[in-house]
C-alpha cells in the first residue's frame, strides 16, 4: 500500500482523539488546529529556510544535536561550545533572523488564547526539524527572559511521541502522541516542565526510506 492509500485510507476514519487534551496544569495540547493552516506554514518555512537554512547546531559539550534548526523573530535560539542563548543574529550569516511570518504570530496568538494565556504575541520562533533518528533529550526551556510567557509548538509533518514531565528531570513524563497540525501549549506552573521528543519514529508503516521530515514551530514571547 503506497503512502498516498495510507493517507487516503486514514481520511475516512474520524479522528476521535479529544480537541484539547491536557497534560499537565497549564499544559495542554490542541488537536489539529494548525490543520487548516498548514499551506501558509510550509510556504513561510520554505521561505525562511531559503533565508537561513536548517543546520546542526553544536552543543556546549561539543556534541552535534541530530535536530536540525533555524529561526525566526527578532531573536533565535542558538547553541555552540559558547553556550545556549538567544541571538539577534544568524551566527552562519551575521545576518538577523528572518522575520515572523504574519501566520505564525496569528496561529500561535490564537493557540495561546485557546489555552487560557490571552495577548501572547511571540518575539522568536524556533524551527526544528526532526528527520527519522532524531530526537531531543528532556530538557526545560529556560534560556527565555519572560517566563510568564508560553511556550506554543506546531507539529507538522510525521507522527511524533512527546514527553512531558514535570519540573524535576526525575519525575516521569507522560507520554503523548503529536500529530500533524497538534499544538502544544504550556507555561504558568508548566511553564519549566522537563519534555522531550524520543526517538521513535524510524520505522514508517511503508517502510518507506526518505520519509518527509517533521518540522516543528516552537514560539516564545
Ligand atoms: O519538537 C518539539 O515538540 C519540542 C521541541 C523543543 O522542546 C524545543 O525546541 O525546545
Ligand atoms: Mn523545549
């Protein structure tokens, strides 16, 4: 069965999965809302790809993160033996990140909203893209000036597991499945939450090699 029937197959089966799930105080996830704008989406990604393309950034430890990244926003998220940080410049090109495409400020304005933290407007948006043995380690997002902003990240693309924990790396995280067009939406008492997203995604149900890679949008104010 080739994707396409795969794809076809799925369409007809109703999606039963609850609108919004939560999965912590303050965390939750918004089930397909990103759907309806998945065109513009990937149109901006492409254009802020041609602008500042996907790399691998290095770690503190000198370690090569098998997420490839870029941004945009008035800031980006970087890492190299220097440290984490936000920077106002592409350290590839010294040039400033390309702006925030109109789409992703509304959807993830809209997605705040939706998940109870009205007037975001994020300054900085960080693209991952996972391609099939890449995964993120857990980790918090502290690196962000304003913690009394929310965390809003856009799946597309392949399925994907997400881990969310708690705020001490030992507490064990729960499990939940993302799928293309999901958002995820946490901060207030979550906002230092331990997530992650392991590797599990290798294997397609094709079979199929060259399985289109999973971009991710992650939104800070
Ligand atoms: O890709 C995801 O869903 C999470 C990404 C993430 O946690 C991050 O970029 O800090
Ligand atoms: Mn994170």
């Amino acid at each position: 069965m080739s994707a396409r029937e795969l794809t076809d197959l799925f369409a007809s089966v109703p999606d039963v999965r609850p609108s919004l799930e939560l999965m912590a105080a303050r965390a939750v996830l918004l089930r397909g809302l990103a759907k309806p704008f998945e065109s513009e989406l990937i149109a901006d990604i492409s254009g802020i790809v041609a602008q500042a393309p996907f790399r691998h950034m290095l770690t503190p430890g000198g370690h090569q993160m098998s997420v490839a990244m870029t941004n945009c926003g008035s800031v980006g998220w970087v890492t190299d033996r220097s440290g984490y940080r936000y920077d106002g410049a592409d350290p590839e090109s010294a040039k400033p990140w390309p702006a925030m495409p109109p789409s992703f400020r509304a959807l993830a304005g809209q997605a705040a909203d939706q998940a109870g933290f009205g007037g975001f407007s994020p300054d900085a948006c960080l693209i991952n893209r996972y391609q099939p043995s890449a995964r993120m380690s857990l980790h918090q997002d502290k690196d962000e000036l304003d913690l009394g902003a929310p965390i809003v990240s856009v799946s597309l693309g392949l399925p994907a597991v997400f881990l969310f924990g708690g705020l001490q790396r030992s507490d064990k995280p729960r499990r939940f499945r993302l799928e293309h067009g999901d958002i995820a939406v946490w901060g207030g008492p979550s906002r230092l939450a331990f997530h992650g997203v392991p590797c599990e995604r290798a294997a397609s149900p094709t079979g199929r090699r060259n399985a289109p890679p999973d971009d991710k949008l992650r939104e800070d104010g």
